[in-house]
C-alpha cells in the first residue's frame, strides 16, 4: 500500500525556518516528479515546489524561489522542503505528492495538483507576523 506521510510542520515568527518531511512507504516510485503543495483556507490547492528525480532538475512556484529548497534522500526514502525566511502569507497545509513516470521537462504545468497520482495527509504550517 502506497502512502506518503508528512511531518515538520508548526508555528513560527515571520523570517523563521522549518524543515518538512515527506517519508513514502510501499513502492518502488523510480524516476518521478516529486512535489510539495500547500492549500490556505478558501484557496486551492497549489504546488510551490517540484523536482524531477530522473535527473535532478527542479522548479520552484515565484512567491517562495529563493527561500525554499526541495530535496530527496533516497536511502531515508524521504522527500524534504526547507523552508526559510517564512512569511505569513506562506500560513498553509502542506502536502507531498509524486507522478510515476515521464511527461516532460519541468514547467509551470509541473506546480498543477491534477498531475499527481499519490499525496499525503498533509502538515500544517503557521507563520505569524
């Protein structure tokens, strides 16, 4: 059974840092497109975050380039976003996905949840001004 389980979530002060992660179970996903979401209340969901792990490549959302860093340890079979200088607009639950197999170089199309075949429960993360 497939399942990917997020953690690292909380509260913080704006210009703070947290560490999220995303350890998946179950299956042997190979080269895919591994991504962090986030979803506020009343808003949709929307991916921030993406990395293709057939040759590492990443593209990041514009509102959190150069502040988050997606990476992946596969021997821990663990998916990771830094997050720093947080601010509170980035207040959200935050989930990882993953698409198995190859669509495309990535792109603005790879920050779309409908691309995503497996997802987590989710991570809250509260930022305060």
């Amino acid at each position: 059974q497939v399942q990917l389980v997020e953690s690292g979530g909380g509260s913080v002060q704006a210009g703070g840092s947290l560490r999220l992660s995303c350890q998946y179970f179950g299956y042997d996903f190979g080269s895919g497109y591994w991504g962090w979401f986030r979803q506020a209340p009343g808003k949709e969901r929307a991916g921030v975050a993406v990395a293709y792990t057939g040759i590492w490549n990443t593209y990041y959302a514009d509102s959190v380039k150069g502040r988050f860093t997606i990476s992946k340890d596969n021997a821990k079979n663990n998916l990771y976003l830094q997050m720093d200088s947080l601010k509170p607009e980035d207040t959200a639950m935050y989930y990882c996905a993953v698409h198995v197999g190859y669509i495309g170089t990535l792109g603005s199309w790879s920050l779309s949840p409908k691309e995503y075949h497996y997802w987590g429960q989710g991570t809250q993360v509260t930022v305060s001004s």
